[in-house]
C-alpha cells in the first residue's frame, strides 16, 4: 500500500513539474517570438520608421500586456471606488499613454535577452530575464497570467522597479492631492499628446 501511494504521489509530482514546464516553454516560445518579430521590424540601427512601422511596433510590443489588470495594480483601492464607466475610461487612458510610451526609446528592443528563469504556478507566471546591450545589463521580470489559453503580462519590473507599483505611487500621490477626478483630467490631457 505504501509503495502504491509513493508511486502516486511521484505520478502526480511528475505530472505538475511537467505541465509547469510545458508552461514555461510555452511563455519562452511566445516572448521569443515576439522578440524576433520586434528586432525584424526594427532593422539595422538607425533606421527611420514609418507611422505603419511604429503602429505596427506599438501592436507587437504591447497586446500581450493585460492593461485591466495592471490598471487596476496602478489605482489600488481607488479602482472598485469608482464607477464602470470611470473605470473603462481609465483604462483606455492608462492603456494609450503605456502604449505610447513604449515607443520613446526603440533601441531597446535590440538588446540580447537571456531567460534566467521561469515560474509557472496554478496559471500565473513569473519570468526572469536580463536584457544585455551596449555592455550594459538590465534586469527585466515579468508577472504573467494565463487568460483564455493566452499569457498575458499583467505587470513588469525592470531593474526591480514594478511599472504597475510606479504609476500607483504617482496616481495615489495625485488622488490624495486633488481627487480622482484631477488624475483623469491629467490622463485625457497625456493621451491626447500620445
């Protein structure tokens, strides 16, 4: 009986360590061919980019990033405060200012990344990287979540520096100050730039 619960126990470890290396396969396979698809869009340094490149770019670098969620990070508790609609306009505010953004500084998607590791756990990841360019290296971790049988990134951290936990420090600063109202005024302000 012993050796029967063992031998099923060792099955079932088995089988988690699999399906969580399946997963982390899968989040590699998926990360490096978005990578790929960047730096071919990208070409040779230097390049000038038409504004079909660059949207195109701005779709590749951010639809697997689940805005709602790191939006929801980014407000904290001020995100079940307020209504639906504020709440959906947040988010596509919050969503066209990261998108945007993401394409201040194009050389950075030419670096060499190398996967440290990956974490897959009951359908939320983490993956650890390090991206190396022009002898400089810089730490890049992602938290991911399984959505639909997609992983989505729902924050990032680069140099230990949470993207999400950033824009909350800076929006609760401003709700503190001036209200939610205030923020959302200063976001259509920013997405109207973007």
């Amino acid at each position: 009986m012993k050796t029967i619960i063992t031998l099923l126990f060792s099955t079932i470890l088995f089988l988690n360590v699999g399906i969580a290396q399946n997963g982390a396969d899968e989040i590699q396979q998926m990360l490096n061919e978005r990578d790929a698809e960047i730096k071919e869009l990208l070409g040779p340094k230097g390049n000038d980019y038409t504004q079909e490149q660059r949207d195109r770019l701005k779709d590749i670098i951010n639809d697997v990033i689940d805005f709602r969620s790191m939006s929801e990070t980014a407000l904290g508790d001020t995100y079940t405060e307020i209504s639906e609609e504020d709440r959906e306009e947040f988010v596509s505010l919050f969503s066209t200012i990261i998108r945007d953004n993401s394409l201040n500084r194009l050389d950075i998607y030419r670096a060499e990344v190398t996967y440290n590791d990956i974490t897959v756990n009951d359908g939320t990841a983490n993956v650890k990287t390090t991206a190396q360019m022009d002898n400089v290296r810089t730490s890049v971790d992602y938290d991911m979540e399984l959505q639909d049988g997609e992983w989505q990134i729902t924050d990032m951290s680069i140099d230990d520096v949470s993207t999400a936990e950033s824009y909350r420090r800076q929006f609760q600063s401003i709700i503190r100050e001036r209200g939610f109202d205030a923020l959302l005024e200063s976001l259509r302000r920013r997405a109207a730039r973007a």
